[in-house]
C-alpha cells in the first residue's frame, strides 16, 4: 500500500484524513474577516462589508480563497475526478459554518440542494461535482439533500471566460423548480463560485417560492460582478 501523502507537500499524512494534510489546509484557509455577500477581505469581524450591507446580498460560505492553494485542488475534483480531496475540504467547509452559526451571522439550514448540471453534461463528465460535494456535507451534517428539484433545462455555455452581462444572459432562464420544497431555509451548494451569477439564479427561484438560501462552496474567488 502507499504511503498517505498530502498532494500539495508530499509529506505524509499520519492521521486518518486523506488528500491534503493538516499544515496545508491551515495555511490556505481564510485567516482574516471575508464580506459574505462579496468575498472581500475586511478589517473588522462582520457579516458585510460596508458596500454590501447597504443592499440585500446572497450570503456566500466558503472554506477558502480561490487563488490561496486550495482552488487548484477544488478544481482537480472536476476535471480530474480527484475525489481524495472532497471529505478534507468539508471538513474545512463545516469548520466555518459552525464559526458563522456561533458569530450569529449564518443560520443552519434545513436542506441542501447541489447546483444541478445539464444531463447531457453530467453523462459526459459522468459525476456531478456539487452533488459529491453536496452528498458529503449532508452525511456529516445530517441535512436532507434534495434530489431532483431543481433541473437545468437549458445546456448553458461554460461560464469561464464570460463577461458579467454574459454570464447573467447564458443563464436567464438555465434552471427551473420542478418540485415543492417543504423547508423555508435551504444552502445551495456549488464546487466554486467566482461571480455567483449560477447560485443567485437558482436563489431567485427559490426566494419566488419564500424560500431563504443561502450558498455553500468549497472555494470562492471574490470577483465584483456579484454585485
Ligand atoms: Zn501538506
Ligand atoms: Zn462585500
């Protein structure tokens, strides 16, 4: 058998987590106060930042910065089924929420429902992502996943490399409720969200429905197009 190594140090990893060891983790994972609604780093420990507390923000929960070491990793689940990484990075992720739940700032959900992929891209790709990553979090969390109430109707372009406008245009109408949704407060759960355009959509559709959702990711790259 092969040793456990973290796959960003190589050292080997003694305790039972696998994927990315504990020294790693720590030095990637935000260490000073993040805006919820856009991702900027603040001074002082708040829900907002002064921009974003002057409007209704979606809040945005992230076990780390995109571009601090771990994004590359959040990105290999996709593109390279590396899967090792998923539990570990939870981890980091439900570490968080309970810091948030604590400050008062987030409340813990009732649900959880994973950004859906087009069907034709999810038999491509063979695996969803946020699903996987949904699917851990609400082991641990002992949350319901909800299946199968929001679909993708439309097979979008890759939001990579779209402008602001793009992006919220490849999107209008992408995702639709076919299924009633009993709980008022839900996190939805995505891989990485950079604009949030993808998670705001969906957020729109269950606020219709007078539905609370608040965003789960594993990494955020704070971009200004959320606003
Ligand atoms: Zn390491
Ligand atoms: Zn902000």
């Amino acid at each position: 058998m092969l040793p456990n190594r973290c796959l960003m140090c190589h050292q080997q990893i003694l305790s039972n987590q696998t994927g990315i060891c504990t020294v790693c983790l720590n030095a990637s994972i935000y260490h000073v106060p993040v805006c919820l609604g856009c991702g900027k780093e603040m001074l002082l420990l708040a829900e907002y930042c002064g921009r974003c507390q002057q409007s209704c923000h979606l809040k945005v929960i992230a076990a780390c910065r995109y571009h601090d070491g771990l994004g590359h990793w959040v990105g290999q689940i996709k593109y390279q089924a590396q899967f090792a990484v998923i539990e570990v990075m939870v981890d980091t992720l439900i570490c968080r929420l309970h810091f948030l739940v604590k400050q008062g700032f987030i409340k813990m959900p009732q649900a959880i429902i994973a950004v859906p992929l087009h069907p034709k891209r999810l038999r491509k790709r063979g695996f969803n992502q946020a699903w996987l990553i949904a699917k851990t979090l609400s082991k641990k969390l002992q949350l319901p996943l909800l299946d199968d109430v929001i679909i993708r109707q439309a097979n979008t372009l890759s939001q990579a490399g779209l402008s602001g406008t793009l992006r919220r245009k490849n999107l209008l109408n992408a995702f639709a409720l076919i299924a009633d949704i009993s709980q008022q407060r839900v996190a939805i759960v995505d891989d990485v969200v950079t604009t949030g355009t993808t998670v705001s959509e969906i957020s729109k559709l269950l606020s219709k429905q007078y539905i609370d959702a608040q965003v789960w990711c594993l990494a955020r790259a704070e971009a200004p197009g959320l606003n």
